[in-house]
C-alpha cells in the first residue's frame, strides 16, 4: 500500500464504522444486560433496593448514551 492510499483506506474504515454504529452499540448493550440478569440469593432489603437504583440510573445512562451515538452518526451523515 502507497502512502497516498492510507487516507482512503482510513476513510473506508470510517465510513464500515458509521454504517454499523447502531449495531455494535445494540450489541454492547444487549452484552451488558446479560451480565446485569446475574442474580444473588438471599439479599438484603436494602441491597435489592440500592441495586434497583443503580439499575435505573444505568438504564438511563445507557439509553442516553445509545442517543447521543445516534444523533452524532446522523449529524456526521
């Protein structure tokens, strides 16, 4: 490969990268939620409450996050 081709072999990277953002994303999160359906016997009222808190704001930071992935690919587009 010339040094003339790095920048077109780069921007097809780029470009494989855009078109499956949304897919290795759903694929991260689908990951993540499998290890967060791991459950712990016997525990603590209060564990299961602060583990629903950290489930929650997880969600949203996620859901935020897939979001904001979202409107960047579409505004690069």
């Amino acid at each position: 490969m010339m040094d003339e081709d790095l920048p077109e072999e780069v921007k097809k990277c780029l470009d494989i990268l855009e078109e499956n953002i949304d897919m290795l994303a759903n694929l991260e999160y689908n990951l993540d939620d499998e290890k967060e359906d791991e459950l712990t016997p016997n525990m603590e009222l209060h564990n299961l409450y602060d583990m629903t808190e950290d489930v929650s704001e997880s969600t949203k930071l996620k859901r935020a996050e897939s979001n904001f992935t979202r409107r960047q690919s579409e505004n690069s587009s």
